[in-house]
C-alpha cells in the first residue's frame, strides 16, 4: 500500500459521523490522510447533541406532565366550586337540627351526602398531584444544572453557533470530497437497506447528473415487458411511498440495468439490441440506436438471468454499456457511449464470461463484476479500461437478502444501489486515491 493515499468512505451509517485517523506528509511532499465521510450531519450525531436531544424530551416530558397536571388541577377546582354549595347547605341543615330529624329530613341528607362521597378521590388525587409538583420541581432544577454544565463546557458559543459552524465545515469537507481524484475500490461497506417495494427483480436509480438540491428517485418494477416508471420527488417521498408521478414508456424495457443520466433514462428495449433514450421533462424518444452485435432476449445475460443482456452505467468518466456478443464469445464487453448520439465511442473486450458474473458496476473507468447474484457474493473481478488490463480482486460484498437483479454505482453519491430480493439497498463504498499537493505535476 502507497503511503500516499486516502480513503474516502461515504454514506455512512447513521451512528457514524465525520473522523480524520490521519493527517501527514509524505517525504515526497504529496497530502497523507485518512477520513471517514458520513452523508449526515454531525451535529445530529455527536455526544453533545445526543444529550441536548435527551435534555429537550426531558423538558418536553415535563412540559406535558404540567399541562396534565394543570388541566386536572382546574377540573377538579370546578367540581369542589360546585360542592362547596352543597357543603354549606348540609351545614347549615346540620346546625338548625334540634337532634331529630325526620325519616324524610334524614334521607335526604343521606342523599346529599352520597353526593359528597366522590370529593374524597378528589382530594386523594389533589395530594398525589403534589408529590408530582415536588417531583417536577426536583427534575427541572436537575435540568437547569444539566444545561448550565454544558454551556460552560461549550465556553463562548452557543449550541445553534456550534451547529452552524459545523455544517459550514461539512459543506467545505463534503465540497473537498467531491475534488478527489478517481480511486480503486477498496471496501463496500455492510448494506442499509432504504425500502421494502415491488417484486424481486427490479431497479432504482437517482439522476448521476443532477444539482446535489436534486433528490428525485425512479423506480422500476420488473425484469421485462414494463414501461411504468414511478418518479418520486425525494428519497424521503421514495421512503414512505407518496409524491411521485408516472412515465409510461412508449416501448417497454428489457432487463434492470437501466440508469438515468443527464435528465433522460437509458433503457435496453424488450427483445431488442436497442438502446432508448428517454427524455422525461418532455415524455418522449429523444434517440434509440442499435447496439452493434450485442446480444439480447437472454442470449448473454448475468448469471441470475431476466433478460440483463444489456446493463447501462454511468461512472464519473461518463455513460458506458456492458454486454457481449457471438464475435466475443460471451465474454463481458465494455462499450463507452455518447449520450447524445447512443454511438460506441470505444469498446474493451475484459474476457470474463458473463454468464458467470453476477452483477457489475463501473467506478472510475473501471469495470467491477461479482462472481454471484446469490449469497456469499464478492467483487471477483475489476477490468481497467484505461491500461485495458485486470486483476482479480477479493472484496467481500455482503449479500443480505440473497438475490441482487441490479446494481449500479451513483458517481454522485459515491454509493451502491441494489435491488436485492424486492428491497432498495445501498452501499458504502471505500476507494483508495493518491492526492498531489499543489506543485505536483
């Protein structure tokens, strides 16, 4: 391992949040550091913060407790108002009897008073309500020190201050991020699986291209003959299943390895070699192409089969296509497409078969195959069109559901979808980069 270098690791899971290991320099003079980068904010995870949030559902709590104990409190005022004319009048009965009293008289000062007998569960309660107030008193005095302990420790600023210039620095740390040279893949992080939806073959996909402000989310049910898409206006909407509207497609697809790009969805179509290109602000075929010799209609797909003869992919380089063809004896061709035309600008041939791969993702004009769909998945196989050279790799690639029909990386994101078994997943990706200081060629 170079001793110039960095990882980068992004979408993180919730727990974790931004840590520098390292920060060197290399006696060549080239930046040395090691950084963990999280997709959330550090202020909604860091120990302060947790125990801020702790503080404020204590105070919450007791806030509500007070209402509680308010509206009780008035409740019962009202109904021993209402009885204290009652009590006065018995009194004065009481007062003006001589020591007999009527059968009549006595029965209905009998009655009166079994009018009187819910009072004393009222007066129980008015003495529980005050071991409460004492209580309440205790845990807001608790509180108050609890607060005045931690704005000590945060010295001058406050929390909103502290928070603000947090996320002013993650802006720059995630703006740096975004910097970084292309990098070889390294690790894939365990899966977080973002939704439950749909069938077990299927695909998802965010634009590669789109403002970060862009969160929009497609989605795909199906391996073929479909041409309903669902687009959905946030991942928190794609999450909870509302906001989104529909495209259908006027030739249905074939396959999962779709991708949107640039505002257009690329699409292979059903029992054809031909590539789509769907625009879908406008709703219509902006071009289609026929993809030179490749094969179609199951005749080279991956190994879990549903017509994935043909997979789109878009890296930070671009839009590629990997198939194969009868001249290329069903070994895994890497085609680089032009997204405006749909022409092969120049294609690779990495001699892997591809029906022994499971899925495969592009990072970095590197092309990147699993040696299975099914459990016990790795990252077997990286071909680089730049050297147009490979190597096998060992990368563990945990396969949690047991069936992936589709996975793609999002340059954007720095992350992988799956469609694994009928759940939307991601991926964490770590990629090793080697970063020259200003002043290095």
């Amino acid at each position: 391992m170079s001793n110039s270098s960095i990882y980068e690791t992004l979408f993180q899971s919730p727990e974790e949040g931004w840590q520098l290991y390292t920060s060197a320099q290399a006696p060549d003079g080239k930046c040395i550091c090691t950084a963990v980068i999280p997709a959330q904010s550090t202020c909604s995870r860091d120990g302060r913060s947790r125990e801020l949030r702790q503080l404020m559902e204590k105070v919450q709590n007791v806030s509500q407790s007070m209402e509680v104990l308010e509206l009780r409190t008035y409740r019962d005022l009202q109904y021993v108002r209402g009885m204290e004319t009652l009590m006065r009048s018995l009194d004065a009965r009481l007062r003006a009897a001589d020591g007999s009293l009527s059968a009549k008289s006595f029965q209905e000062l009998k009655d009166r008073m079994a009018e009187l007998l819910p009072l004393s569960s009222v007066l129980e309660q008015y003495k529980a309500d005050t071991r409460t107030i004492v209580r309440l008193r205790e845990e807001v005095r608790n509180l108050s020190g609890s607060l005045a302990a931690i704005q000590e420790e945060m010295g001058a600023y406050g929390y909103e201050d502290l928070q603000q210039r947090v996320m002013a620095l993650e802006a720059r740390l995630h703006a740096c991020a975004q910097k970084l040279g292309c990098g070889k893949l390294t690790g894939v992080s365990n899966p977080i699986t973002i939704r439950a939806m749909g069938s077990r073959f299927g695909s998802w996909m965010t634009d590669t291209m789109a403002p970060s402000a862009d969160s929009r989310v497609w989605y795909m049910d199906g391996y073929y003959k479909g041409r309903r898409v669902l687009e959905f206006r946030t991942l928190g909407d794609f999450i909870k299943g509302q906001n989104f509207i529909q495209h259908l497609l006027p030739q249905p697809w074939a396959g999962t390895g779709h991708v949107v790009y640039n505002g257009s969805l690329f699409y292979n179509k059903y029992q054809s070699n031909v590539v789509v290109k769907y625009h879908f602000r406008s709703r219509s075929v902006l071009v289609q192409r026929n993809l030179p010799g490749a094969g179609y209609n199951n005749t080279f797909p991956y190994s879990w089969g549903g017509f994935s003869d043909m997979d789109f992919m878009v890296d930070e380089s671009g839009l590629w296509a990997v198939y194969t063809t009868n001249q290329n004896a069903g070994n895994i061709v890497v085609s680089r497409l032009d997204p405006h035309t749909l022409e092969v600008v120049r294609s690779w041939d990495t001699g892997y078969p591809k029906r022994s791969a499971g899925e495969a993702f592009m990072i970095c004009g590197v092309l990147y195959v699993t040696n299975s769909h099914l459990a016990g998945a790795k990252v077997y196989f990286a071909y680089f069109t730049n050297t147009s050279s490979y190597e096998y790799t060992d990368v563990p690639f945990h396969n949690q559901y047991s069936h992936i029909s589709m996975l793609d990386y999002n340059p954007r994101e720095r992350a992988l979808y799956t469609w694994n078994n009928g759940h939307q997943v991601l991926y964490n990706v770590t990629l090793f980069h080697v970063i020259s200081t200003a002043g290095d060629p």
